[in-house]
C-alpha cells in the first residue's frame, strides 16, 4: 500500500514538472487565439496621447508570420472612432505571442472612461476566446514637486467641546 501511495505521489511530481507554458490547446487542425487580458486601461494624459500594449496568445506554431483583423465591436463601444487607432497584429513565425498596440489622443476626453470593444473574429481553423474591452480616460498631470514639504495638522472642533476634557461616557 505504501508504494502504491508514493509511486502515486511521484507520478503527479512528474506530470506537474513536466507542464509547458503557452501551450493551451493543441490540435494541428485549428488554433487558438487569446487577449492575454479581457480589459485594460488606457490613460491619456490631458492634452496629449496615450498608448497600451495588449498580448495575445495562440496555441501553435507556424513557420511563417500570421496576421489577424482586429475589429471594433459597434455594440458596446463608446469611444468616438477619432480618438483611438488600432495597430495591426502580426504574430511572427515561429512565436505563440505578439503585442497588439492602441493608441488614443485626447479629444474632448473627460475622467469619464470611454470604452473600445474589440475582436478577432474565428473561423473554422481559428478559436477565438472572447473580446478586449479597452477602457480609454484622460488623466491630469500631477508634479513631482505638487504637496512636497512639511505640514502641520490640526483637527476642528465641530461642536465646541474641549477634547482633553471629554470622555465619550
């Protein structure tokens, strides 16, 4: 019994050593396609332009580069189509990975996030496991030199009692 219990021990070390990262589905048949985050944020600083960096994630391998259409999901976008551009996506031969860049200028942008929904659509060859929700927002600059120094605090007395004196009871 006991080298029944240890082999089993020794076999799910085994198994549990022996995992590939990347590797989520294998068939040489189809691929599949994966936003490495469902939503991210893009912050654009007020009066300028911001940019985020999305990876994506495919199952296999291919000996040449492999290009995808991005698409922008008209249900659920909220962003006007002038304040952001979508790069293209290019996974290079020989890779699981590549980066999808967004880039987004603040026009009319307020603290309000605006949203971008974007996908890839598959195919009978491609799975594509859900869509990338892009939230794009303008941010104010704050100094490094802002609230840098020494302060004295000093607590009010809402109801004019003396705190020294005052015992809660």
């Amino acid at each position: 019994m006991k080298k029944c219990i240890v082999s089993l021990i020794l076999l799910c070390l085994i198994l549990v050593s022996c995992e590939q990262d990347k590797v989520i589905f294998s068939n040489d048949q189809q691929t599949y396609f994966k936003f490495e985050e469902a939503s991210v944020d893009l912050p654009v600083l007020i009066d300028t332009e911001g940019s985020v960096d999305v990876r994506v994630t495919l199952s296999n391998l291919s000996t040449s580069d492999r290009s995808f259409d991005v698409n922008v999901v008209e249900n659920g976008t909220t962003a006007s189509s002038e304040i952001y551009t979508v790069g293209s996506l290019v996974v290079p031969a020989n890779s699981y990975e590549a980066t999808l860049t967004i880039d987004a200028v603040d026009i009319n942008l307020t603290t309000e996030r605006k949203k971008l929904v974007l996908e890839v659509l598959g195919t009978d060859d491609l799975i594509v496991e859900g869509n990338l929700t892009v939230n794009i927002f303008e941010i104010c600059p704050i100094p490094e030199t802002a609230f840098v120094g020494n302060y004295t605090v000093s607590f009010a007395d809402p109801i004019g009692l003396d705190a020294g004196t005052f015992n809660g009871g």
